[in-house]
C-alpha cells in the first residue's frame, strides 16, 4: 500500500501538463472512485504503474518507464507545495551529501507517514565522477520513479545535472534490489578526505565514562556478539538474564534496515543509515504487570531502540549508539522505563512530553480530516445523482438532438431546421370547458393534473417528444424528431465552445429512446393513440362521473423547428403540419383515432395496425380530403408489446403519484400558444436555461433570428 500523497501527485501533474481532461479519461479508463485522493489515504501500490501505462497508451507519445519518471518528478514537485522542500533543502550543502542523507530524510517523515513502509538507500563508492547508489525496497517497478525523483532533487535543490542509470539488477523474490551508478560532479570526495584536521590528544576514555555517557549503547565485536551493553537497557530484561557473551541476533532482532546483520555489511551501512532493533527475549515482569494495567498483553510488550552503528577501532568493535523509540506514556510504562531513564541531550523526553500534549488534537484532527472526507464522498455522489437528473429533465424538455447541440456548445440563436417528415398528434377533452365553468379552481387543477400523469405515463414507453400541454388540457406529441443525430459537424462559425459532457450525456440517457420493434414515425404514433384511448377511460369526469370524452388525431408533414430568446431558451415548432394535425383532431369522434392520408401512407403496409377508410372529410382551409380510422393493433403489435417488460400497466392513483414526484418533479410546463383548433399555424415551445449541441437540417434564413444559414446537412 502507498499513501495517498503519491498518488495526489501524478493526479496534479497530469492535470497541470496535460489537462483536465485527460485526468477525466483515466480516471474513467481506470474506473477510480473519485478523482481526487486523500493525502493520508491508503492505495494500492500498483495504481502509479496502472496510471503510467495508461497515460502512454492515451496520448501514445512515450512508454511507461517515461512517465513513471515524469510522475517521480511529479512527486517532487507536488511534495514542495506541502513545505517538505525545507527538509530537503538542508539535508546537504551538495548532492553528494543529499544521497547520504535519503535514507535519514525517510526516517524523519514517520511521524506523518506512520505507516510508511520507506526503502533503503545506500551509497557504496564514490569517485571523482560520481558515486554507486544502492536502492532496495518491497515494492515492484518503482526504479523509473526513483530516477525521475533524483534528477528532479538534483536540478531543483542543488542546481546540479546527474545522469543516472541502472548499473545492476539484484532483485529477488523477495524484494528489488537496483544498482544505480549516479554520475555527478563529485571531486568534493577527494577534498574532504585531504582536509581532514589532526584530531587534538585526550586521555583514553574508560568504559565506564563511555556507558556513563551513553547508557543505552551496545557493544558487539567482530563476531556479532554482545560484548557490553548500558545499564538501562540491561535493566528493562529480568534480573539474572545473560545477555553479555551472547550473539546480538538471539536478543536483538533488527527491523531496519533489512539485511544480513553482518560485521562487514553493518560496517558499510552504519554510516549514514539509521537502525531499528527489537528485543527477542520477554521483558522484565514489572514491565509486563504495568502493560496489562494499560491495556496490553505480556506477550506484546516490545522495546525498539534506534540509532546509528560506529566503528571503534581503538577497540575493534562496532557500537550502537540508540535510544528507545517512544510515543506514548503508555509505551513508556510498558516497557518499564521512567522520564528520568532518558537521555536529556538527545530530546527523546522533551519528544515524548510533546508527544504527549499534542496525542489528543492531532487525533481529532485526524478524526475530523475522516468526517470531511465522509462527507466528501457524500457530496460527490450526490452531485453525480443530480447531474443525471439534470441530463435526463433536459431530454424531456428539448428534443435529444438539440439538448445535445446546446450542450456542444452551438449559439442557441443559430439553431434553425427544416423537419422534412414528422408526425404531430393532438388530444384533448370536449368536456373540459364545463368543467372549467363549474368546478372549483383547486378541482380544475386536480383533472387537469390526473389527465396529463395519464398521458404522461403513456408517452414515456414510445420515442416520443411531448412538445405542449394546454389550458384545456389538449395533449401534444412529435414522432420523427428524435431521429435526428446530433454527431454531425458544427459549423465553426455558430460554436461558441465546447463542453466536457454532451458525449456523457449522450451515453448516460441512450436508453431513453425507446423503439424496439424498429417502427416508423406513425406507427409510433398510431401505438401511442391507442394507449391514450385506453387511458382515456380511466379518467372520470366529476360532474358527470362518466369518463371524458377524448378526441385523438395526427398528421404527417414538414415542419420547421428551431430556439428563440436570449435567457430561457424556447424551442420551437411551427407549420402547416401542426395546424393540420390539430383540425384533424377536432373533426374526429371522442374514443376514437382519427389520422390524415399522409399518416396513413406511412401506415398502409403497416402489420402492426388495423386501419379503416373514413371517406372524405371536410378540413377548414384544405377542403375534402380522404382520412381514416385506427381501428386496433393486429397481434402481431399485441404478441410484441407482451414481451416488452416495460409496457404500460394498469397502475394505482398513488402509483401515478410517485411516477409524478419521480420523473417530473423538477418539470416546467408551459403554455400552449393558441387552440388546437384555430386557422393560423401555432407555435409549440418549451423553454431550458440550459446550452447544449449540432442541427439536423439548415437551410435558408432561420425565421427566428434572420441570419442566413448556407451550410444543410441531411436530416
């Protein structure tokens, strides 16, 4: 596991060279939960691989070993804007001294990387040219990573360049173990080995001054095994032990670095890295009596001592110059030991008191950083939710094509087609003006609501576009509009820039269209009729108690579409068709469908329908023409329609209800311009304060806005 920080840092990298954008795209390619991390957090360690492979593989400039080094210099970077620059900023007057320094550099950020699992780093030789670095860590594929973070340190803190390769690999099962030969301007080597000053001549220094001065120090000779150990850390094991005589490993054993404890390997590591060892052999019972008064067993009472093995040649042994590791007064007491046991010149005390004052506040910090990004979460979640809700009230409230127009960024002023073949359907109760006159307004609204819930429920399973309900409850739909695609190119004249969600909202709502039996444009329709005579019956008139009584009719025709305004965007729809469609309509009879000879054109070969000759009939303004009667459904329809799970069924008042509350509480209704059965063409709109993409068809000047449109493009 890695922390959060790493992560954190290719994620601000990335969005920084190359965009948001790509950000978005590996994020969806990797399927994160979130795009962001949390600091603190803890991660799979092979997301940073993951990442970098699919980088390469997105912007296919580069392989993943590149930007494994790109994200190393990332880290970097990101890690400077934390303060963490300071560190290492002191950690060397040269380079030279920064490579002995990393491994001390690791080891200092355990206080707010607790749980950090550090590599090793260790310089071997080093030369003129520069020096041999040995990196060794649990962790896979992070030796790219390295290199980018090294060249970064180099040019950014010691304004120096390194050319770094990789000299040997001595990776196991177990670990990777790699050899980089780091080559740099090192002659200080050679100058600080000639500037050595000639010690000043003291007296010897006894053993017991030596332990006096460092009461927790061991001594082990060339055999590794305990020669002398300070009287504090004798005291903590129970008296009579031998400890002296014994090799270091059956007392001792060492958690850092990981290798062989040998004489000549601890030689080459002591200098400039830090050791970590833990007892073996049980504590002394007192210690064990206070762990358990604290909450702990016997068993797990463990005393880690850290410091630095030194050579002594004069006694031709290695000493550890440590002191206990603690945090806590818990851990104190556990492990027998007292304020006054402790070192006062190395502030292992003054750490432990200050430990101690801060414990608390840095646990509710920590406990409030959690509830935050709880919350977090909480919010993105809930801002998905509502993001689709918007997409989805945007397709009800525009035609598909043209949410996605607006959305792609296409001046909504400029937005003008020419439908070559709709068909419009009206519906709408003759009683409604008696009802109007004699019920109470609260009751009006209660009918008009139950008829329109119902016709509602009916339009949502055909590929529909429900363009207006009316004061006298008139019901209006389109059927030919959503088949228009909305991929077609744009004109760079009318874009007013693109954004990032019109491909997701495309995606998220393509399930919305809802034609599984392939049908035409009226055949859509005529399913759709049907469903709302069968509707119909349900809704009860309350003076009459009698179910309304329900004219249904539609046509097929051109038609022009197209937004007006400049705040609440209106989408249009105007015509000859429309106001042919609703003179259709008026000249039906209650409970039946009556349909146009350019509708039944469509529906002539039709094997879904059953359709009757009506003779002509007499349409205002258009004379005798021939229309015609929707019967039924043949069972072909009937057969099909029992398949589709999602047919509408009869359902309960309070499960119209809910299907409100769900589907259309955040739907505005507008207003019908004028009667379905008046002589001039209406206009259908429905407004949106939302931008979204490119036309179907343009042709000529757009009649909203004038400006001539020379580009068409297919419908």
């Amino acid at each position: 596991m890695i922390y959060g920080i790493l992560l954190e840092s290719c994620r601000d990298g990335i969005c920084h060279t190359y965009g948001t954008s790509v950000w978005q795209r590996l994020v969806e390619e990797l399927s994160f939960e979130s795009e962001s991390f949390t600091t603190l957090g803890r991660y799979d360690e092979t997301l940073i691989e993951r990442l970098a492979e699919c980088l390469a593989e997105t912007l296919n400039d580069g392989g993943p070993d590149f930007y494994m080094q790109y994200f190393g210099e990332c880290f970097v970077n990101f890690f400077t804007n934390y303060g963490f620059d300071k560190i290492l900023r002191v950690a060397g007057r040269h380079f030279r001294e920064f490579l002995f320094s990393i491994d001390q550099l690791h080891d200092s950020n355990r206080f707010s990387f607790p749980k950090m699992k550090s590599p090793l780093f260790h310089v071997t030789d080093e030369d003129d040219n520069g020096a041999v670095l040995h990196y060794k860590s649990k962790r896979r594929g992070f030796q790219q990573y390295i290199i980018g973070q090294l060249r970064t340190c180099a040019s950014k803190f010691f304004k120096q360049e390194i050319f770094i390769r990789i000299q040997d690999d001595l990776s196991s099962n177990e670990y990777t173990h790699i050899v980089f030969r780091v080559d740099f301007n090192n002659k200080l080597a050679s100058q600080i080995k000639t500037s050595l000053v000639k010690n000043p001549k003291l007296p010897n220094v006894t053993g017991a001054t030596f332990f006096k001065v460092f009461p927790f120090a061991i001594l082990i000779d060339a055999n590794m095994r305990i020669h002398h150990m300070g009287n504090k850390i004798k005291f903590i094991f129970p008296a009579g032990t031998v400890l002296h005589g014994r090799h270091f490993e059956d007392v001792f054993r060492l958690i850092r670095p990981d290798i062989l404890l040998e004489w000549n390997r601890v030689l080459a590591y002591g200098r400039h890295l830090v050791f970590v060892i833990e007892n073996r052999i049980p504590l002394r019972p007192n210690a064990s009596v206070l762990a358990k008064k604290f909450g702990t067993t016997a068993s797990n009472v463990q005393l880690r001592l850290k410091g630095q093995m030194k050579s002594l040649p004069a006694w031709n042994m290695i000493v550890f110059l440590c002191r206990p590791v603690l945090t806590t007064t818990e851990e104190m007491l556990g492990v027998g030991l007292f304020l006054d046991d402790l070192n006062f010149y190395d502030g292992s005390s003054e750490i432990l008191i200050a430990g101690m004052q801060h414990a608390q506040t840095l646990q509710a910090a920590i406990d409030k950083q959690q509830a935050w990004i709880g919350k977090l979460k909480n919010s993105k979640r809930e801002l998905q939710e509502w993001r689709r809700k918007g997409k989805r009230l945007l397709y009800n409230m525009m035609p598909r094509h043209v949410a996605q127009l607006l959305q792609d960024g296409v001046l909504a002023n400029s937005i003008c087609e020419s439908h070559k073949l709709i068909t419009v359907l009206f519906a709408y109760s003759i009683d409604f003006k008696e009802v109007v006159q004699k019920l109470k307004p609260e009751q009006i609204v209660e009918s008009i609501n139950a008829t329109v819930n119902a016709f509602d429920q009916c339009a949502e399973h055909f590929d529909v576009f429900r363009v207006e309900t009316k004061a006298d409850s008139s019901y209006m739909v389109v059927s030919g509009i959503q088949d228009r695609s909305a991929a077609q190119q744009r004109r760079e004249s009318i874009a007013s820039g693109s954004t990032l969600h019109s491909v997701a909202l495309t995606e998220d709502l393509a399930s919305d269209v809802k034609n599984p039996l392939g049908l035409n444009q009226a055949e859509i329709i005529a399913g759709l009729s049907l469903d709302l005579v069968k509707s119909s019956k349900r809704l009860i008139n309350p003076m009459t108690q009698q179910p309304f009584r329900v004219k249904i009719g539609f046509h097929s025709g051109s038609a022009v579409g197209g937004i007006v305004g400049a705040k609440n965007f209106q989408y249009c729809l105007f015509g000859d068709t429309i106001n042919t469609a609703s003179r259709i309509t008026t000249t039906g009879e209650p409970g039946r469908v009556h349909m146009s000879d350019t509708s039944y054109a469509l529906l002539k070969d039709t094997i879904y329908f059953e359709i009757e000759n009506k003779g002509k009939t007499e349409l205002k303004g258009k004379g005798a023409v021939e229309t015609y009667w929707l019967i039924g459904p043949k069972s072909d329809y009937t057969s099909a329609i029992e398949q589709d799970p999602f047919r509408y069924q009869d359902e309960t008042h309070a499960a119209i209800s809910q299907h409100q509350a769900t589907m259309y509480e955040t739907t505005t209704k507008s207003k019908l311009d004028v009667n379905p059965a008046a002589d001039h063409s209406p206009s259908i709109k429905r407004s949106s304060n939302f931008q979204q993409r490119p036309g179907s068809t343009s042709s000529g000047s757009c009649p909203f806005s004038g400006q001539h449109l020379g580009t068409k493009t297919s419908t």
